[in-house]
C-alpha cells in the first residue's frame, strides 16, 4: 500500500505517544489513552492485523475508518481482548490489557458490537444491569447502587422512560441507547463501538454520534469503527485509515481525510469542502 | 416497572407449592390416605413418634406410603426440577429457546447407554452408562456444530438432531438384536420414561444429583446472564466463554445422566418449563434458574399423578404425559412469540 503514512512519527518514540492527543483533547497526558503497538493477528496463516501502531487519546473520539475487510472489526476485538493478538502490545494508560486478567479488564473496557440481539423477553433496565457484571461477585444480585447507575446510564442516554419496555419493542436508535448505557455502567476508561450507527437513519445517526462526544467530552477514551467518512468528519477528533489490516494514515480529521488518502484507501476521488455552520470536513465522493 | 422486582415472592410461593405437591401426590392412589397420614410416617421413619407422641400408621399404610408412594413422589420432584435447570442452562449457553436435554441428543446418548448395560444385565452401572452416553452425545453435537463454523444456535440444533436420531437407532438396534418378551416391555416403558419403578434408591441418586449439580447451576445466574447476547458480550463482561460453556454443559450432562438412569427420557420439561418462568418474571437468571426447579418439580409430581391415577389401573409413562402436555403448551408459546423480530437462527 503506497498511502502516505502520516503518523508513523510516533513509533518507538514512547514520550511522543501522547502528543497525538490532538484538538479538544486539552485533558490528555503523556502516556494516557490507548496505545496499540506492531499487533499482529492471523487466522489459519492468513494475516488480518498486520503490525498496527495506532493511538486513541483520553477525552476524544478516534474514529476507525477503512473499507470492508481492512481489519476495522477484528483490531476492535483484538482491543477488547475477546481475542488475542499473535504478537504486539495493547495498552490503556500505560496498562497492558493483553496480560491482564479478563474481569479487571471488562471493568476498564466497555464493547459495544455491531448487532447485539437476544431472543429473550428483557427489559431496557434488565439489559443495562448487565453491564455491572464485572463489578459484583458473580453469586451476588443487582444491589440498590446497580439499580441507581443502570437508571443514571438510562437517563444519560434519553431512555429514562423506556427502563420497563421489552429490549425487542424498541427501534434500532432506541436499542442502541440501551447497548451504550449497557457500556457506561461498566464504567469503562476505554469504550470501543464496533459501527454504532449501522442501521440507523440520520436522526438516530447523529443522535448517536452526538452521545458517544458527550462521554468523551468526561474523559473517557473512544475507539469507533466507521462506515462513513462524512460521519467520521463530523464527529471525531482523530481518525485512524485502516487498508488490508494495516495503518495507512492516522492523526486529526483534516490530516486524513484528504483526497490523496480516500483515492489510495477506496479507490474513490473525493473533494473536501468545508461545513459552512461547523466548519468540519465535508467530503463530496465522486 | 420491571417484572423481576419481587424475587423472594415468586421464590417462597413456588417452594410451598412444590411442598404441598409433593404431600398432596402422596395422599391420591387407590388407597384412600390424608395427609396427617404422610406426616405420621415422615416423623416415624424419622425415629421422632415417641418424641412428638404421634401414632405410627398400620404396616399396610405405612408400606403404601413409605415403600410406593414416597420414592416415587420424590424421584418425579427431584426429576422435574433437575430437567428444568438442565434446560435453563443449556438454552442460556447455545442461546437457543429449542434447548434441553432430549432435543440435543444428551436424554438418548444417556438412554443408548443405558439400554446397553440393561441388555448385557449390569444394572448397577446404569447411571454410570447414561452419564458417559450423555457426555459422549454433549460432545458429538457440540463437535458436529463446531465443524461446520462458529457453534451458532441453528447448528447446535441440527446437530443435536442428527446425534439424537444416531443413539435412538442404536438404542432400537440393540433393542431389536437382544431384547425379548418382558425385558423388552421394561425397555420400552423406561425408554418413554417413567418412574414408576422409584425406590428410595432412585431418590438418592436424583435427589443427591439435583442437590449437588442443580444447586451449583442454579448459582450460575450471572454468568448465564452475561450470554444474554452473545459470546463476545460474555468476554468483554469478564467471562472466560469457552471454559464456562464447557464446564456448565458437563456438569449438565452429568445431571441429565443421573436422571435418566432413574427416570428413563422424560421429554418436554427442560424444554417448555423455563419458556413458561420466562414470560412471566422475565429472562434474568438468577430468579429464572431456581424458580424453573421448583416449578419443575411440582410439574412432573402432577404429570405422573395423573399418569398413575387416570386411566386406573393401567398406568402410563410419564413420557406421554409431559408430552401431551408440553407440545400443546410449548406451540402455545411459539403462538404467542410469533412477533418477536428475530427467529431462532
């Protein structure tokens, strides 16, 4: 891949990691924030993560961004912990996730997958209690504090009202308030969101979007692999370019997504204009 | 607001209906008995007449209690909550609502094993053979799913069907190869199940089994919870999926083999019994897990009063019953769900 490599600087130079810790990000410290260094993963000898270095900073949104395929999903996972990478080191903060044991883990990273669907009759309330999994003994219930943070987590993401409906009555936007307040009680420092907003219409799209800044706006670091680059635009801080498993391009928004790097990364000519009451990107393809 | 508030509610109620089944199928047979009369024989087998000053029953009564009905009573009740938790937990881990013990092929793995060593005549290793018929079956259709991809619920169906439809030609195999005259009506009326033939033998090994494995997989209630939606849920909450999921299934087929080597296959019970608990408290299974037990119990207690007593003096097997009562009740239910969003795939 010919892409140009704009953030390849942070490599092997440990101090520099946290300075990509860019715009509205005024909170970030050295070394804070995720840090993911040469992990490589394969599946029966084929590589799907290919030596990627990438970082997300503290209180900002990174977005992952690539064609289908680029590894977006399975480097999400590989974060997560849910799978293991061959080689490599993940770190929050300066902590290395990969070694560290999976209950401490699910109590610093919160994932919220691409479709989250059960058969099951559960409420709203029922489905966000679950994300205190990780911090009660596994014999105990949902105590009076559980209770109080699924219901502060509701409230947080508009869905105070809807603790009581049936998880399978609610539209796709609704459904994915409930997945994301699911994450926030799990009081993550790391969320990573695997497409939040596939298969919603704009509205819920933006909504969306304009929750996942509130929460990093409280210091919580954001990884989240996306499908559209005017979303990614609009919303991230930073954005990591993702093409057969490996990091083509990685730093702000206007650094990225630029024309050179979508014609190398889709083989897409695009224009960047300038939204005129925001002033973010705007990328007109074609 | 939700309808899991009043755990200790659903909990205390079922217990005493369980209670009061199990005293009450005591009571119903031919021979007219109250239930004064189970507790005078429960206090004197417990060596306690001469300390509370009741009276001990006649030899007959006290026979007819303490050797027949007893056993039985209690194997049905230890039977039906242990297929219950089996199908709570196996429909939790395959994430399938068509789980239980019978549809994956674990209820004819155990019976195959069983029949073997009735027909070679070891009859002391019955539970050992059903436990190892289960493990063998658990293996084969988890493997079988494995080999076609991710062990989705779909494929876990089929391939318990394919395993299940495997033992039960064995099981007719040897059936048909050895079994003659009598041994072959024994056979036949284990294989639809029945506990009919309870001693307080039978009770030790299903009351023991229930007690011990049932209790640990009732406890399992968050755990369950966490594959609410999915294995990768599961691990980012913290749970190590592939070990949990293998554990929880042995330990279920250990169950599902010391019940069926008591109470031959009993079908439908794991299947439609936590389906039921579901839609009334909701799917958590902390109070789903303990609650499909209990109700479990006084189900199969009724379902076999009724398969001794109706057609009088003949005597069905409670097989027949469960399924006559749960095909009906488990189309019900599909009836009733036919507008979730999302099938079974």
């Amino acid at each position: 891949m010919s892409a140009p490599s704009t953030d390849r600087r942070a490599r092997g130079a440990g101090a520099a990691r946290g300075a990509d810790a860019l715009d509205r990000s005024g909170a970030a410290q050295p070394g804070a924030g995720l840090a993911v260094e040469r992990v490589r993963w394969s599946v029966d000898g084929t590589l799907i993560v290919d030596g990627v270095d990438c970082t997300a900073p503290p209180g900002a949104v990174t977005g992952l961004l690539g064609p289908n395929g680029s590894g977006k999903s399975s480097l999400l996972r590989l974060v997560a912990g849910v799978t293991r990478p061959d080689d490599g080191t993940v770190r929050l903060g300066g902590t290395d996730l990969v070694s560290m044991a999976r209950r401490p883990r699910a109590r610093v990273v919160a994932f919220v997958e691409q479709d989250s669907s059960t058969d099951l009759p559960l409420t709203a309330l029922d489905a966000v209690l679950l994300g205190r999994i990780p911090h009660r003994s596994l014999l105990a219930g949902d105590g009076a504090d559980d209770l109080r943070l699924a219901q502060d987590a509701l409230a947080r993401v508009g869905m105070a009202a809807f603790a009581g409906r049936d998880l399978g009555s609610l539209s796709g936007g609704e459904r994915q308030r409930v997945h994301m307040a699911r994450a926030l009680v799990q009081e993550p420092r790391l969320l990573l969101l695997d497409e939040p907003t596939n298969h919603l219409d704009i509205a819920a799209q933006l909504a969306t979007m304009d929750l996942v800044r509130t929460l990093a706006a409280d210091g919580v670091t954001v990884l989240a692999a996306l499908h559209d680059l005017n979303l990614a635009a609009g919303a991230c801080d930073h954005v990591v370019m993702l093409s057969g498993g490996r990091v083509v391009a990685a730093g702000p928004v206007e650094q990225v997504l630029v024309p050179d790097v979508v014609e190398a990364v889709y083989g897409v000519r695009c224009e960047v204009l300038r939204h005129p009451r925001t002033g973010r990107p705007v990328l007109v393809l074609g | 607001m939700t309808t899991t508030r009043a755990p200790a509610l659903w909990l205390a109620g079922a217990l005493l209906a369980a209670v009061a089944s199990v005293v009450l199928a005591v009571t119903i047979g031919p021979t007219d008995l109250g239930a004064a009369d189970v507790w005078r024989t429960v206090v004197d087998h417990a060596g306690l007449s001469g300390a509370l000053g009741t009276e001990p029953l006649a030899r007959l009564q006290d026979a007819t209690i303490w050797q027949l009905r007893m056993p039985r009573v209690l194997t049905a009740a230890a039977v039906g909550a242990g297929l219950a938790v089996c199908g709570v937990v196996m429909q939790s881990l395959t994430r399938n609502p068509l789980a239980d013990p019978y549809l994956l092929g674990l209820s004819s793995g155990a019976s195959l094993g069983a029949v073997l060593v009735l027909v070679v005549g070891i009859t002391a290793l019955l539970p050992v053979a059903a436990f190892v018929g289960a493990v063998a079956a658990l293996v084969g259709a988890l493997a079988l799913a494995g080999s076609m991809g991710a062990i989705t619920p779909t494929r876990t169906v089929l391939a318990g069907l394919a395993i299940s439809q495997l033992a039960a030609a064995a099981t007719s195999f040897v059936i048909f190869w050895s079994a003659t005259g009598d041994s072959y009506r024994s056979i036949l009326s284990w294989l639809m199940g029945s506990v009919a033939g309870a001693t307080w033998t039978s009770v030790a090994i299903a009351g023991g089994a229930v007690l011990v494995l049932g209790t640990l997989l009732a406890s399992t209630g968050s755990i369950l919870d966490a594959f609410t939606f999915g294995d990768t849920a599961a691990a980012t909450l913290g749970i190590p999926v592939q070990r949990t999921r293998w554990t929880l299934l042995i330990g279920v087929a250990l169950l599902t083999g010391a019940l069926v080597s008591v109470s031959g296959s009993i079908g439908f019970v794991g299947l439609v019994l936590p389906h039921a608990v579901r839609m009334a408290t909701g799917a958590r299974h902390r109070l789903l897990l303990p609650l499909s037990a209990l109700l479990g119990a006084s189900f199969l207690v009724w379902a076999d009063t009724a398969a001794r007593t109706v057609f009088a003096p003949r005597e069905l097997p409670v097989g027949i019953v469960t399924a006559a009562i749960g095909a009906p009740v488990f189309a019900l239910l599909l009836w009733r769900g036919r507008r979730a969003p999302r099938g079974l795939g």
